[in-house]
C-alpha cells in the first residue's frame, strides 16, 4: 500500500503545479487585464496589448478549469469543502472571471468609445479581482477555513464572508495581483513596441519591487501566525477520513517544516533571487528573460506556501482536528492511479502543443496589423 | 439541519446556469464542424467563396462560443460550490470524467481556437484546416465527458460505496466509460448540437435569400447544412429512441413520468398522446390514448410488462424500510470500524442506502433510523418524479425533433433541385425555423435531469442531501447575482449576433493597402466596417 501514499505526494505535487499553471498563464492574461487602461491611453494601444494576448487567452485559461476539474478528482473533500466554505468569496471570484471571455470577443465589435470603455472596466475587473481573490484564498488556506465536519461528512461552516476576506489574506491577495501585472507587462514588453513597451516596463520593474515587499511582510506575518501541526494520524498509506486525527495549533507552526528541514529556506530565497533578477532583466530590455524569471518567482512563491503546510492543505480554524491534510483528503488508489495515467500521456501533449501555439504567434503586434486584421480583437 | 427551502434554491440556480450554459454548447458543437467542412472545401478545391463562408460562420461561432466559455466556468465549480455533500459523496468518480475533459478536450478546443481566429495568415492552408478540425474534435470530446459524468449520475456504474471513507468509490474506469447511458446520451446530445447548428445555418441563410443578399454564400450555406441535417435528425432521433429504451431500463421511474404511466397493466399497453397528469391522486385527470402502442415502443416486444408509478412507490417503500437499516449499521460503523455486527447488517443492506438516505428529509432531525410511516409514505411518492413536466418536456421535445426532421427533408429536396430561393414561403419557415432546436435541447435537458429526480445520483444519493450548507440568504444573493448578469449576457450576445447576422460577409471593405498575403480580393486582409 506504500503507492498509494506516494500517489497521494504525486498529486500533492501536481495541484502544486496546476496552480502555478494558473497562476503564470492565467495570471499573466488578468495581469494585462489589470493594466490594460495604463499601457494602453488610446483605443489602439489597448487593443495591441488585447492582441498580444488574443490568441492564447482562452487556452491558458484552461488552466484555471482544469484546475478545478482535477481538484474534483483527485481532492474531492478538498473540492467540496473549499469551494464552499468560500462561497461569497468564491463566487466573485467566479462573477468577475465570466465577464472576461466576452470582454476579449465583444470589446472591439462596436465602434463606440463608451462601449469600449465599458468592457476595458469589465477587462480590469475581470484581471484584478480574480487574482485579488485567488492569492486570498490561498492567505485563508494559510489562517485556517471556520468549518467542521457531520458524521458522514457533511460540511457545516460559521464564520462571514468578511472574515474571509482579512487583512492577511488581503496582502495574499495583493501579492498575486502585483506578481500577475508582472507577467501581464513582461509580455507586453515581449511583443509590444515603443509607448506600450516602456510603460509596461516600467509596471514589471515596479510590481516586481511590490511584490517582494509584499512577499516579505507576508513572512513575517506568517512567523506570528497560528500555523497547525498534526499529533496523532492514521498511516499515511491508508484510506481515512478527517475524522480520525488530532491537530493542534501553535503560533509560528508553519515554520516547522523550515527548521525541520532548513533546505527547504531555499524556495523562500528563491523567490528574491529571481524577482530581482527578473526586475534587472526587465529594466535592461530583456523581457524573455523577465517573464520567465517572473514564472520562476511564482513556483518560489507557491512553493513556500507548499512547503510551509505540507501535509496540511485546508486546516479548519473551527475544529484544527477535522483539517484536511495530503494523507485525508484525497481519492481512492483506483482514482489516483488512473488520473496519473492520463496526466501522463495528455500534459506532455498539452505544453507541447501549446509552445506550438506561442511559437505560431511570435512577434511584435503593432496598431497596424491590429488595424488591418478582420480577426483581431 | 439542511433547510429545505436552500435545496429547493440550490435546484433553481443549477437549473438556471445549466440551461443558459446549453443555449450555447449545442451550437458550438454542430457549428464547429460545419465551418470545418466549409474549410475543406475551400482548401481541396481552392474556391475562395469557401473560406468566406468558414470566416463567417467562424465569427458568428465565435459570439456563441465566447459565452459558452464564459457559462461553463460557473458549470465547472458549481458541484463544489452548491453541492458539496455531493461533490465530496461521489467526487472520487464523478471528478474523474471533468478533469480528463480539460484534459483531453477543453485545453485542446480553447487553445486551438485562438489560431483559428487569429492563424489565418500564419498558417499554412492544410495546418489551419487542422487546426479548424482540432477545435471541433476538442469540442465534441468535451461532450463526450461531460456526458460521461453525467451518465453515472443518470446510471451509476463503475462504483462501489466504502463504508470507512463514507462515499462512492471508482470500482472500474471501464464501466464508467462505456455506461449505456454516457455512450447513447453522448451521440444523442452532441448529434442535437449537429441539427442545432444545421437549422441555424439554413435560417440565417435564408434570411439571406429572402432579401436577396449574399446569394452565393447562402445558397452555399443552405445546402451543406441541408445535408448536414438531414442526416443529424435522423441520428438523433435513432438515438433518442436508444436512449429511450436505454433509459426505460436503468430508469423505470423517469419512463413511468415520461408517458404518465400511473399502474402496471397487462401489456401491451396504450401510449399516451396527451394527459393531463395528477401527481397528488397519481392519475390522468384527462388522457388521450393509442392503445397497444407503449409496449413495443419501449421494450421491442409485446410482453414485457412497464412499471407504471404504482408499483414503483411500493417498490421504494421496500427499499427505503431496508435503507433505514444501512444507514443505522453505517453510523454504528462509523463510531467503532470493528463492529463485526454492524458490518453485516451493513451490507446485507447496502444496495438501498440510498433509500435510506432519501427519507431523512422527512424524518425528525433528519435521521433516517427515526424515520416513522408517514415519512416513509412521503418518500417513497417522492420517487415518482414530476410527472406533468417531464410528460410534456418530452413531447415538446419529440415534436420539435420530427418538425426539424421534415424540415430537412424538404429543404434537401429544394436546395438539390435548385429551387430553394423561388420557395419563398419555405424561406419564411427556414427563418421561423431558427427557435426550433433550442427548445429541444432545453425540452430534452429537462427531461433528463427533472426525470431523475429525487436523487442527483439515482437511486444512490438522493438531491435534499446534496447540497452544501448554505443559508437561505446566500443562496438568495447568488441566484439573483446570476439572473441579472446572465439576462446582461443574453442581451448582449443576442444584440451582436442579429447585428453580425445583419452586416453579413460583405460588410467586410477592401482597405485597398497591403494585399499580400491573400490571392483574391476576398481573401485579401480586410476589415469589417466597424473594426
């Protein structure tokens, strides 16, 4: 039975790299999103920044959906207790992103300012708020969600939607949204020109500089915070549920991990080294180099949320023993085995054609070619 | 304590947001491959008419797919947000089927759409017409696991119940995939998105002829879709016939709704046209019948008796008494996993849980093992579904699929003797046409879904237990939040399409500059009117 409890690890790991997927790929197009009415002071500059990402906006957001379907899969409790523990919180989250499929297609069909206007609103919106919320779920994640379970595992929740969104999980969410303007200006920077490319530039170097502060407080709020710690489990190879376990609570706990294993300081450090590189690549013209640093700081970001809760994933800040942690929560063997058998075969696939995508698409986007192209957003 | 009255808001939303989200996924379907075989005309013969044509459809195919995407992401986190019982109860299967759509389907439909789009110039002629075929395969997978995961709601197999871990779990990958209900609900469904866009198609092409525009695009337009349909509506109405039988097997209480079928009689039985049907007294007050009829119709033979609601409230009175017992043996089993006792009574059982389960909602707290006769009574009526809305959702449907069928008869007849555009009246009723297959689709949604009802997992988990927690008034915020931005939505999609309906192909002008890349001056880079 020791596979399975690798399997549960393996898809620890892999919803570890779905949410980076969101949050690079995702995040770059909300980024965009969120800056579109400072890169972009005329109707044309905006559209070329829409161009830029046109093509791909809707197969990165795939990311943000399979996301969720593999949540359901292999994390069902996980599915079912997160989403709606945070219903409120959830469902701007969900209300902001449903307007952006229609901002990128039905933006420039009409040709009339206030139109426009209104759906370059709907685009920053639709950027801002669903990052905003995404790096504050993850800060709850981090606080502990008020829930508790029935004996057959139903959820029940207390707490109101304002305490979801706190201060705490508020600096999350302000460090997602400056991390995703980084990647939205690193590739405007790629394939934009002159006014559009200094203005992002000048965004990337700032967001970069933001979020590492950003970064750090969150550290040092994170030392004060009450982390969780399991005391008494069932084997971690074995089926359970949440109902079989003791946790406790002690202020710093999430550092446990770190002083257990100090290598693991590497990813926090990481995320310096690479956001003020990228920052130095973005100020010196070298924007390749700036998106891809920038990719790295969000898997050193996301990395050392990982490694501080590991094996937590959703503690339960009203009752610490019903957390869901990586041994509880997950699906059966069956699940797990045959879902890593299609990741397998189809992510390989899916970047490879991807990168085919990007590779199509390379190159500089300017008002003319926007202009003269009947496709064009 | 689950308040009834959020279940019954719970219900409300995911009906809502399912239902818009179909306005726009059977179009996208059909659609997707009738621009694909434009394309391919347009690619083997070299006729540049042809890529007008797919870039038109393309566009129009765009407006709906935008608000596809766009509905499909409340779908896809709806489970988890308004139904987490349910979500945790069966996600263990129900979860796999989602997350090999993205997989599989969705990333390849969503990323191979923006080359379509924006890969005209970029790609050769051969690649973007592959291009062009991979969304439309990508779209079509994505039924196929959509329906997948709702073949298991509608006729769970593949699953076992694990009594420890408290819900269902995979027992085979295979049995999930290959249910009878997924596969003949998958062709079904993604062959009415087919005669969805077909009608479509010839609507708005002779909307075109009527008015004498775009002629050689209509006329074009109309016959590939003519074929195109003809064949569709066939298929579809073959498989729902399947279906139908299919169904009546796995589900006998949604085909007693379906034809108002009250007792279990001596067959063959008589087929209902029409009925005015009486839950409360579980009787016709009014039917209008073809006797005989029923019995072949469904079962292939003269014999076989069909349930009728009758015999299945007392079959569910049986089932839910037996239930009452697994869920006590659960719960002892739950408070000490070692009850030897409590194992067997569990599984002696087992296969009524779910019955167990559906008559807490009427059980003092919501136990089940309190549960006295009279909520036994009330549950086990609750098993016969709405019987007056699924009976008439399903002749609604059944009429609009023959309508569709003669439509497309005639229309190939016309169109393949050139006489289309002189059948005037015919192009009037092409355009009448245009509001037909969406009511099937909604019409056939409603009979799936309401006709499974009591449960969301049938006979397994039943649709009061499902939901999550939530109180009355969120569950108030939320719908009224999806009302009024979906009515936004709708507005607006329905105000772009008329208007791109309207400027039509032609709107395109020539900008006279930088003709490099096309071969004609169709094809030469231009820009509509107002982009």
């Amino acid at each position: 039975m020791e596979i399975y409890l690798l399997l549960k690890v393996l898809w620890w790991l892999l919803l570890g790299v779905l949410l980076m997927g969101v949050a690079i790929m995702v995040g770059m197009d909300m980024g965009v999103g969120t800056i579109l009415r400072l890169v972009g002071r005329t109707d044309a500059e905006r559209r070329v920044a829409l161009n830029i990402i046109g093509p791909h906006w809707d197969g990165n957001q795939v990311w943000f959906i399979l996301g969720g379907g593999a949540i359901f899969a292999a994390w069902p409790l996980i599915y079912a207790t997160a989403f709606s523990g945070l219903y409120v919180v959830m469902l701007l989250l969900l209300w902001s992103m449903i307007v952006r499929p229609l901002g990128f297609e039905y933006r420039s069909k009409i040709d009339l300012p206030a139109w426009r206007s209104a759906w370059d609103w709907a685009l920053f919106v639709s950027g801002f708020v669903p990052m905003l919320v995404f790096g504050a779920a993850v800060g709850n994640m981090l606080q502990g969600v008020p829930f508790r379970f029935e004996w057959n595992l139903a959820s029940v929740y207390s707490g109101s939607f304002l305490s979801l969104l706190n201060p705490f999980a508020i600096l999350c969410g302000l460090l997602a949204v400056s991390l995703s303007v980084y990647m939205g200006g690193a590739m405007l920077m790629n394939r934009g020109e002159d006014v559009l490319y200094r203005r992002a530039q000048r965004l990337v170097v700032r967001s970069g500089l933001v979020a590492l502060a950003l970064f750090s407080l969150g550290g040092i709020w994170v030392y004060f915070l009450d982390g969780y710690q399991l005391v008494q489990s069932p084997d971690p190879a074995i089926a359970q549920t949440p109902l079989q376990q003791v946790v406790e609570r002690a202020v710093g706990g999430w550092l446990g991990n770190y002083q257990r294993t100090p290598l693991l300081w590497l990813i926090p450090f990481s995320v310096y080294a690479t956001t003020l590189l990228g920052v130095a690549a973005a100020r010196s013209g070298r924007s390749h180099l700036a998106w891809w640093l920038g990719a790295l700081a969000w898997i050193g970001v996301i990395g050392t949320v990982g490694a501080a809760m590991f094996p937590f994933m959703m503690p339960s800040s009203l009752e610490p023993s019903h957390s869901l942690t990586v041994w509880n929560a997950s699906s059966s063997q069956l699940t797990l085995t045959w879902m890593t058998g299609w990741s397998v075969v189809f992510v390989p696939l899916i970047l490879w054609y991807t990168s085919w995508c990007f590779w199509v698409m390379r190159g500089k986007v300017n008002e003319r070619d926007v202009a003269s192209d009947e496709h064009a957003y | 304590m689950i308040d009834p009255l959020v279940v019954e808001l719970s219900r409300w939303q995911f009906a809502a947001t399912a239902l818009f989200h179909f306005l726009f996924v059977p179009l996208t379907l059909g659609l997707t491959f009738i621009v694909a075989a434009m394309e391919t005309v347009y690619v083997t013969t070299g006729r540049t008419i042809y890529r007008e044509m797919a870039q038109f459809w393309g566009k129009l195919l765009l407006i709906n797919f935008a608000l596809g995407v766009a509905t499909g992401l409340t779908m896809e986190f709806q489970f988890g947000t308004n139904w987490s019982f349910y979500s945790s109860f069966v996600g263990d299967i129900f979860g796999a089927p989602l997350a090999v759509e993205g997989l599989m389907a969705f990333f390849m439909e969503s990323t191979f759409i923006g080359l379509m789009v924006f890969g005209w110039e970029r790609l050769s002629k051969i690649q973007h017409l592959i291009v062009t075929y991979l969304v439309a395969l990508g779209s079509n997978l994505s039924a196929l696991w959509i329906l997948v995961a709702n073949g298991f709601m509608q006729a769970p197999e593949g699953a076992v119940f694990n009594p420890l871990t408290m819900r269902m779990e995979l027992a085979s990958f295979a049995e999930l995939i290959f249910g009878h209900d997924a596969q003949s609900k998958f062709v079904h469904t993604s062959i009415a998105g087919y005669v969805t866009a077909a009608i479509f198609v010839c609507g708005v092409s002779a909307f075109y002829m009527l008015r004498k525009q775009h002629m050689e695009l209509a006329r074009r337009s109309f016959r590939m879709a003519a074929l195109f349909g003809v064949l569709s509506a066939v298929g579809v109405i073959t498989l729902g016939d399947a279906l139908g039988f299919v169904g009546g097997h796995a589900q006998p209480t949604k085909l007693a709704a379906m034809e108002a079928l009250w007792r279990t009689e001596k067959p063959p039985v008589g087929f209902n046209v029409i009925a005015i049907p009486d839950q409360q007294k579980m009787e016709n007050a009014y039917e209008l019948q073809i006797p005989y009829l029923l019995t072949p119709l469904v079962t292939r033979s003269l014999d076989h008796v069909i349930p009728g609601a009758d015999t299945l409230v007392a079959q569910a009175k049986q089932r839910i008494v037996s239930g009452i017992e697994a869920v006590g043996a659960l719960r002892a089993l739950q408070d000490n996993p070692e009850d030897e006792a409590a194992l067997s009574r569990f599984l002696a059982h087992e296969d009524d849980l779910g019955y167990g389960f559906l008559v807490g909602a009427y059980a003092p707290d919501q136990d089940p093992t309190v549960a006295d006769d009279a909520a036994i009574e009330r549950a086990a009526r609750d098993a016969i579904p709405s019987v007056a809305t699924i009976f008439w959702s399903f002749r609604v449907m059944v009429a609009c699929g023959l309508l569709m069928l003669m439509f497309f008869i005639l229309a190939v007849i016309y169109t393949l003797r050139n006489t289309v555009e002189r059948q005037r009246w015919f192009l009037g009723a092409s355009v009448l046409m245009l509001p037909v297959p969406w009511i099937a689709c909604e019409a056939g949604w409603l009979v799936a879904e309401i006709g499974r009802q009591p449960w969301t997992v049938y006979e397994v988990l039943p649709t009061w237990m499902s939901v999550s927690t939530h109180s009355a008034g969120y569950m108030l915020f939320s719908l009224a939040g999806f009302l009024l931005l979906y009515s936004i939505f709708i507005v607006i999609e329905m105000f772009l399409m008329l208007r791109a309906i309207r400027q039509g192909p032609s709107s395109h002008r020539p900008t006279g500059s930088a003709g490099a890349a096309g071969e004609t001056a169709l094809a030469a880079p231009v820009r509509s009117a107002e982009v």
